[in-house]
C-alpha cells in the first residue's frame, strides 16, 4: 500500500497534535513576582502550596486550560488561566492582591 506524501504529512500532523494535547495542562512551579507565594503542580492532580516556609500538601483539579481548582486545607480557590499562562487568583482575595503566579 502506497502513501502519498500529503496523507504523510497530515498524519504527522495529527499524531503531533495528539501528542502535545497529551503532554498539555498545568505542571511545574507557579509563583508571585519575589517568590513569597507559590504553587508545585505534580502529577496525579497532587500540589503544594507555598506561602515563605509554611507547606501545604493539596490537589488539583484543572478545568480545559481555563481554570485550576486547587484544594488546601484551609479551602478550595479557583485560579483563572489567562492568556500568558499565568494564574490568577480570584479578585478580592488576598492572593489577587500578590499579582499573578507566573511558572517558573
């Protein structure tokens, strides 16, 4: 069976794709300009959330690279995902006063 090289070439495309969507979503470090607060996305929807030396161990849920939930102990805050890739926390709360989270 012959394949033409545009079947090729589209097929590429698509496996590509395919793997990038795989690979996508939030992951790494994201913190505040001056590093006093941040957040450690690993797999397994697990993070940790760092404000100076206090750790938290929480978990996250992100919502189709809009938004990430992210559960702590002290309660659940919803970053949007704006057009940078930076974090940012609902306004009104103390974290939006910090500015966005960047990753790093």
């Amino acid at each position: 069976m012959k394949i033409s090289f545009r079947r090729s070439i589209l097929l590429a495309a698509v496996a590509g794709a395919s793997f990038l969507a795989a690979c996508g979503g939030i992951s790494g470090t994201y913190q505040v300009e001056g590093g006093g607060y941040s957040v450690e996305f690993q797999s397994g929807g697990k993070a940790v959330e760092s404000l100076g030396p206090q750790k938290d161990n929480c978990t996250y849920v992100e919502d189709s690279g809009k938004s990430v939930t992210l559960t702590c102990a002290d309660g659940k805050t919803v970053f949007t995902i704006n057009d940078k890739g930076q974090l940012i926390a609902p306004q009104g709360s103390m974290l939006a006063m910090m500015g966005p989270l960047t990753k790093k």
